[in-house]
C-alpha cells in the first residue's frame, strides 16, 4: 500500500474542537488521475468488492478488473477511465464517513475537477449512485467518439506569466480548457496544434503531455453535450445538500437541476479550478480530503492555499487520518441541519439585491428572486421551486458569502 500524503501546517494535531470553527471540502478529482492498480487495497474493505461489483453491474464495464489488473493504456481509455473514476470515489465515502449514507453532510462544502463533478453531485444527493454512473457511461462513450473524429489531446503548461501562457495557447489554436491555478493551465486542441505549442512554448514555462485521449472542455466535445443534454432531460434531482463549489464559475450550486446542467454545459467548456479554490478561500477552508484516485488535487491546494491541512486519500492506510480530519475540522451545520427545501443560498461572495422583497410573495418555480453582484459578474439567485418568501435572511445592499442562506421559502403545496 502507498505510504500516506498529508500536509498539515497546525502540526500533527490538526484544528482541534476547542479552536475555531473549521471547514472541511472533500474534493474529487477528474481524469488523467488514475494509475493501474489504485483500487487494489480498497477492496480489501469489507463490503468494498461488492459495491463496485454493484456499480459495475450498473455500468455495464467490469470496474473491480479495470481498477486492479488492467494497464495504463487501458484505463487510459475515456469510455473506461470515467466510469473508473467516479466509482472509485462513491466507494471510497463507504469507509470514510462512519455513516455512509450521510455523503457529504458532515463537510462545509465539496466539487469535483471535470467528471470528478459527477462523484461530487452524487455524494451531494442530486443524483442517485447509480444514475450517476449511468450518466458518467454515456459521457465517457459519447465523449471517446468525439474524440474519435479526429486526434486531439491536452498538455498541462507549468510556470510562465499566465498572461504570456493564455495569449501563447490562443495564437496556436488552442483552448485553455483547465485553469488549475497555482501555476498550471491546461491546454487542449488537435495534435498538431500541441505540438507547435511543444515546440514554441510561452517564455519560462514548461510543456507536459497529459495521459488523456481527447480535447476536453473545448468545442471538440459539442457532440458529447447533446447526447447528455437529453438524459439529463429524463432524470430526477434533488437539492444539494451541502454546498456543491462549481469548477465552471466557482460559484456555490444548490438546485439540483442546475447542478445537473452543469454537468451537461461543462463537457465543453473550460474547468476554471482557479476559481473554485479562490471559493474555498471564501469559504474559509481549514481542510480537504481528495478522495481515489487522489493527489492531483491537493497538490494543487498546496501552492494555492497555505494555512489548510490537507489529505490525499490514497490507500486504506490513510483512513486513520482522514477520520481525524472530519471529526475536527467537519461540523454537521447549514443545509445538513436545515431542511433544504426551506433555503436559497447566495452563490457568490458579492453584494446581495432583492428582486422580491416582501414576506408572504409568490414566486415561481425558476423566477429571479435575487442577484448577488461581484467583482467579475452578477449571479441570479433563482427559486428552486413555486413557494412563498417566508423571511429575508440578510438585508438588501448586504455583503454575503458563498453558499450562505439569505432566504427561507416556503414550499407551495399540492
């Protein structure tokens, strides 16, 4: 088993009970990050085996195989490394939380990098495991033949003035498809495109081929959209129930449809991770934990964020210290304590204006209820439902924080 990766800046103790009030984000990573073998010592959990043999039922691809015998090459593969992915993390929260059922109700918020946004959004409650891995089946095969057209991959740029690196990956034909922060950007495009920017790189930065078998997040992957577009339309959602940190905007989701559009849109569009981490900032983040197949994600936490423990949950070896880091820095509060119904969250750090005032109003299901304005745009707080505004939690003009409640609505019934 691998040897355990934490980082913790508070020493060996961690944030304790008796300092401040921490923040926990568990976050999922996306593809590229797993290796041949990862899932190996997972199974070694009872109860493990069985449930990925279950989610490989659902699936329809032989996940227990491809998590401990099958090559790189082979879960290299989109149709098989997506799928791969997002089971590795749902039975990974089997050991990590003492309740499995409990998902993410313990933790201050959570997100996932590209299809690590389906774990999230499972482990959330929007969607069920298994429609979750129904889901993530047809954007793995949907996306590897729209990679199929013709050969397209992605190359992560290090260092460089990220000016300099946007306006290089641009004048070669390409698309800054992730935008990692702490010095990384990822750029996606044909093969001849990443090879010109292989050889004409922008000024102090480095060039890295990803272990990927498409353009991601770009207009090469409109075809995939489409196709999930129309299961989205059939399938069922219910609210977050934890604060779900969107890699599109950073912005804090709660609507479990617009969660599920999400899903959809971010096929080709860019992942802004930068955005996200500046969110946890906002949040004020004291810990995460990436669950399998981890490190990708912290590692970038750790040149983006200073002052927050983090855990990369590699192996069952690192399951001591992960119990640790939920019992000090998670806190059952917020919508894990509240009825989630009953809440509109702000989706932004910004400033809060009604667009509907008075107790006692009727809105519509999807109306504009209020915006929330900050530095780079202005977010439209939307009704999750017909209801009745039962009280403003804040005051209009305020200043208010992602993910927090600023107002209780109150269900239309019949």
């Amino acid at each position: 088993m691998r040897a355990r990766e934490s980082s913790s800046p508070r020493g060996p103790g961690g944030l304790g009970r008796g300092d401040a009030e921490g923040v926990l984000v568990i976050v999922c990573p996306g593809q590229g990050s797993q290796t041949p073998g990862f899932l190996s010592p997972w199974l070694e959990i009872p109860g493990v085996r069985e449930r990925l043999g279950w989610l490989s039922a659902v699936a329809g691809i032989d996940l227990v195989t491809h998590g401990t015998e099958s090559d790189e090459e082979t879960i290299k593969d989109t149709a098989v490394a997506q799928p791969l992915i997002v089971a590795s993390g749902l039975v990974s929260l089997l050991a990590l939380f003492e309740h499995p059922a409990d998902g993410f109700r313990l933790v201050g918020a959570g997100a996932g990098h590209s299809v690590g946004e389906i774990t999230a959004a499972a482990a959330g409650g929007v969607i069920s495991a298994e429609q979750a891995m129904v889901f993530v089946r047809e954007r793995g095969n949907a996306m590897a033949a729209a990679s199929a057209v013709q050969p397209t991959g992605m190359s992560a740029v290090m260092g460089g003035d990220p000016d300099d690196v946007t306006a290089t990956i641009e004048r070669h034909g390409l698309t800054p498809a992730n935008i990692n922060g702490a010095g990384q950007v990822v750029a996606a495009g044909t093969m001849e495109q990443l090879a010109a920017l292989a050889a004409d790189p922008p000024a102090k930065a480095r060039v890295i081929p990803l272990k990927v078998a498409g353009a991601f997040h770009t207009e090469h992957m409109a075809p995939a959209v489409d196709v999930l577009a129309g299961y989205a339309r059939a399938m069922s959602t219910h609210d977050a129930r934890v604060p779900l940190v969107s890699n599109r905007d950073g912005a804090v989701v709660h609507s479990g449809r617009e969660v599920l559009s999400r899903l959809v849109s971010q096929v080709s569009n860019p992942v802004r991770w930068d955005l996200t981490m500046e969110t946890f900032r906002e949040l004020g983040v004291t810990g995460i934990i990436e669950i399998p197949p981890a490190g990708t994600l912290t590692g970038l936490a750790k040149r983006a964020l200073k002052d927050v423990e983090l855990l990369a949950l590699k192996s069952p070896d690192d399951l001591d210290a992960a119990h640790r880091m939920v019992k000090e820095h998670g806190v059952a509060r917020g919508m894990a304590q509240d009825p989630t119904w009953r809440l509109v969250i702000s989706p932004a750090k910004g400033m809060v204006n009604f667009a509907v005032s008075e107790p006692g109003t009727a809105v519509a299901a999807g109306s504009t209820i209020a915006t929330v304005g900050t530095l780079r745009d202005t977010y439209e707080v939307v009704a999750p439902h017909g209801g009745r505004v039962v009280e403003w939690l804040v005051e209009d003009g305020d200043p208010v924080s992602p993910g927090q409640p600023i107002l209780r609505l109150h269900p239309e019934e019949g």
